[in-house]
C-alpha cells in the first residue's frame, strides 16, 4: 500500500537486498529512493528508467513495480554528499565487505549536514546480516569525523534482522532486465526501535523490537545457521543436487537440519531468557524449513553456502553458535557436525565457478582441519582443544563417508 510522499532515503547498495527489499519497501511506502552504488550500469539504467521489477516467487508469481527511484554513481562524491546532506533516512545494504568502503564517504556527508544544521538528527538503517553491526558502524565512523561531531547524539544506527531470501540471478534472466530482482513473498524488516533518533518511518513491513541483539542472533542462528546447515549436509548426501529444494525433500536430511536448528534454539533460549520461547522457535523453524524449499525461488546450494570464510567465521552462523554454547556449558555436536561438512563444501555456480574467497578457503583447508579451525573459526588450540579433537575425528569421518555424512 502506497502512502503520500514523505521524504528521501538515501540508500547505500543497489543490490538484491537493496533493491527487492529495502528500496522496495520504502519506495512503496511513498519515499523517493536515491539507490548508491559503485555499478554504474546499474545506475544509469535506474536513471533511465525511474523503475525496476522485484518478481515476487511464491505459489503465485507477483511483478511489483518500483517507482520514484533514481541512482547516484559512488564514485560522484560530491553527489554523494549532496544527497546525505538533504536526505531524511539512511540505509546500507553492501554486505559486510563493503562496509569499509563506503563509511568514509557516509562520513563526509554526516559532516556537511552537521555544518549545515547542528541540531538535525539522521538515521541510518544497518541492512547487514552482521553481529555488532551498530558497534561496527559507530567505531569505523568515529576514524573518519572530526573528534567534535556528536555522533551519539546526531546519528541513529538501526541493526536489523534480514531474513528474506534472495537467491542469485542467472546470467539468462539478468541479459533480459539487469534491473529485476527475484524474492521470496517474506517482507518483514525487523529493526531496533530502541536506536532511532527520529521517529520510526510509518511504512508497511516495519517491525521495530526493543531487544534487538536476540532478534539479530535469532537470525543468525537460526535462519542463517538452518540454511547453511542444509546446504552442507545437502551438497555432501546429494552431491548432484543444485537446489535446496531438492536436497530438503530428502526426509532424513530436513530431520536433520530441523534438529540442528533446535540445537542452536535452545543456546538462544538460555542466552535471552523472556525474549523466546522453544514454543516459538519451534513455529519459526518449521516455517523456515518450508520457506527454504519454495522451489519457485529455486535457491541454489551455491548461493547458500559459499563464501565459507565468512561463513564459517568465529562470530558467524556455526562457530559463533559453537562459541555461545560453549560459555553457556550447552551441547553443540550437531552445529559442530555442519560446520565440519562446510569444510568439505566444493559447489560451484551455473558456470563452475566458485568465490575467489573460496579458493583461498580450500587453501587454508589443505593445510589440514585444525588451520580452519583455529585461522577463521576462532577456536584456540588450548582453550578449545575438546572442540578441535571432536572437529578432527568428524572431518576424518566426514571425510571418508562424504557420499553419506548423516550416518551415526
């Protein structure tokens, strides 16, 4: 439901995310969207057209046209600034590695608008899957202001819970519109009510929660760690498998995943006692497990598995689920047991290719178990060493049984 024209986001990241989910969302809920990206292609056909498809897969295919967008070349830092400056909302969406990239220019735009007005107030929406993100923003920034900008005071960094799936867009469908985006029907934006320093914008889809922390690990170990669980137990059982759909029809394996994600609920129960209930987590993970095998948004194994050194990172999705268990003395055997098929996660995109990221991965790995475990899961030979030697005896295992890692 569209509404009158309230004002300006300003979005960093003219991605999936970006478009299908936030711009989308603000858009429709009467905003001009002012999309920023480094891809120029993509903004000069945002400018030429005003618009983009978000194809909405489901029982039902939906087109939803996006209007009132137009875009602004990164690279333009002065147009950049400019928009900052008269913008009433903020939002990224570049993914963890393009953070960095881009908060030095985020900067420089806070700073004109404070020159301009010291007492206006911005928020900038944090659409990242990543832990910590308003802690992240706010140190990254503070290098890049001047030491007398009031950052607590002028800035609002909303952490969000991403939890709509987007898969990756063939090459086939992207020559017919480089603008349209798939999605999966889901649109809920659950964000930090707590952290907005203006009023929270009145659109559809807007879920504000006040302990946003749980909300953020619900999602990453949860959403995150059932997805990338079944991915690789999926791609280990059924190594000619493209889609999660396929691999979750499999009854032995969503079992498997199902009581893998039950494991990481009640690490979250323990950790946030009142936020949840099993009750609750148990309702989310059936629907999760449901949403995952909507074949009409034909999610690949790919996309939800690669890019393993992020993945498979200390504060991520499987170790950091293993790391939270192991201060609250919880079991963790089953996360364990996916984050070691993870190690053995060799799938490629419809062109077999993988992420350079992955490549090095392999590298890493080649160099034996412990060197993942200890360079990128952040398990410490002597703190950890009952983790590792469990990891070790499992990639044995998994290892020499990878046609069948479900086997006891």
């Amino acid at each position: 439901m569209k509404n009158n024209k309230t004002g300006k986001l300003v979005l960093f990241g003219a991605g999936k995310i970006g478009r299908s989910f936030i711009g989308q969302l603000f858009s429709r809920g009467g905003y001009e969207v002012v999309f920023v990206d480094v891809n120029k292609i993509i903004i000069d056909e945002l400018n030429r057209r005003k618009a983009y498809n978000v194809v909405i897969k489901g029982e039902k295919e939906e087109f939803l046209k996006i209007e009132n967008v137009r875009g602004v070349y990164a690279g333009d830092e002065q147009k950049v600034v400019s928009e900052i400056v008269s913008a009433e909302i903020i939002a990224v969406s570049v993914g963890q590695n393009g953070l960095s990239e881009i908060i030095p220019l985020i900067a420089k735009g806070l700073f004109a608008r404070f020159s301009l007005d010291k007492n206006i107030a911005i928020d900038i929406i944090l659409a990242e899957n990543l832990r910590n993100a308003a802690e992240y923003m706010s140190e990254t920034l503070r290098i890049h202001l001047p030491q007398e900008y009031p950052l607590e005071e002028r800035v609002g960094l909303v952490e969000t819970s991403i939890g709509k799936m987007v898969p990756i867009i063939s090459k086939k469908d992207m020559e017919t519109d480089i603008l349209q985006v798939f999605a999966e029907p889901y649109n809920t934006l659950i964000l930090d009510k707590l952290a907005f320093k203006n009023p929270i914008p009145k659109i559809e889809g807007l879920a504000p929660k006040e302990n946003m922390k749980a909300w953020v690990d619900r999602k990453l170990f949860i959403h995150n760690l059932g997805h990338a669980t079944a991915a690789y137990l999926g791609y280990l059982t059924h190594p000619e498998s493209s889609f999660l759909y396929e691999v979750l029809s499999d009854s032995q394996l969503k079992d498997e995943v199902r009581k893998t994600m039950l494991q990481a609920a009640h690490i979250l129960l323990l950790k946030y006692p009142g936020e949840f209930t099993i009750e609750s987590l148990t309702i989310h993970i059936d629907d999760l497990l449901e949403r995952f095998q909507n074949k009409a948004l034909g999610d690949t194994l790919f996309r939800v598995g690669c890019d393993l050194q992020r993945k498979l990172g200390a504060e991520d999705r499987l170790a950091g689920a293993i790391h939270l268990a192991r201060e609250l003395n919880l079991s963790y055997h089953l996360i364990l047991k996916a984050l070691i098929c993870g190690c053995h996660f060799r799938a490629t995109d419809e062109l077999g290719y993988r992420l350079p990221s992955d490549n090095e991965f392999m590298e890493i790995y080649s160099r034996g178990i412990e060197a993942v475990l200890t360079s990128i899961c952040g398990f410490n030979k002597i703190i950890h060493k009952e983790i590792i030697a469990d990891a070790i005896v499992l990639n044995n295992f998994i290892g020499f049984n990878s046609y069948n890692p479900l086997s006891d």
